[in-house]
C-alpha cells in the first residue's frame, strides 16, 4: 500500500501525517522532551522525522535506523519549503539512490558466516 507523507509549518509548529493520520513520533525510542518534528537543516527535529517516517515505511525499526542518518543528511534536511509531500515510491527511490549496502550489518555477518 502506497503511503503519503505531508508535512507543514503551522501555528502550532511542525506538523507531519500518514494518509492524513499524524505521523508516530516514536517517542518511545527518543527522549520526549528533544523536540519536535523538524526538517531543512540537520539536527535533532529533522533526525526524529526521518526515523519515524522510516520506522512507518519500513515498518522494521532495525532498518529504519540503519538508514536514518543518510536519509536524514540525504532527503529531510533538502526539505526547504514550509510544506512537503512525500510518497513510498519516492522514498523508495531517494533510498535507492543513497544505500550503499543492500543490508543491515546482521545481515552481512550473518551471510558470510553461511547462515
């Protein structure tokens, strides 16, 4: 199933939803009090968003997080305007474009251990 993320700046500060439903913050693997979705820039706002957008992507957390960082570098801090769109296949295609390894480091170990 194809997801659309928007996001925006409003009164009441950064909004991001999921098929218009509010995207999970995952406060529960950040600490709550770091703030809030944020994009444009890189830092803490911006690496909370391209986690919680990975983690619904993917819906795999270990792989989200393998992945955070470049996304985060690579498509939420190019994010300039005050409001976006996002899609599955554009994700799919801004991944494509910045994995360097096609998995995670488990993954590896555990191919070229024979498993």
């Amino acid at each position: 199933m194809t997801r659309h993320y928007k996001g925006w700046r409003g009164p009441d500060g950064c909004q991001v939803t999921v098929n218009g439903e509010p995207l999970d913050p995952r406060a529960d693997l950040r600490d709550p009090s770091s703030g809030e979705f944020e994009w444009g820039y890189e830092g803490e706002g911006p690496s909370r968003l391209a986690l919680a957008i990975l983690a619904d992507h993917f819906g795999d957390l270990a792989k989200a997080l393998s992945f955070q960082a470049q996304f985060r570098r690579d498509v939420i801090a190019r994010l300039s305007a005050d409001e976006w769109t996002l899609d599955s296949a554009g994700i799919d295609h801004a991944l494509e474009q910045i994995a360097d390894v096609p998995m995670t480091l488990p993954e590896l170990l555990a191919k070229l251990r024979g498993g």
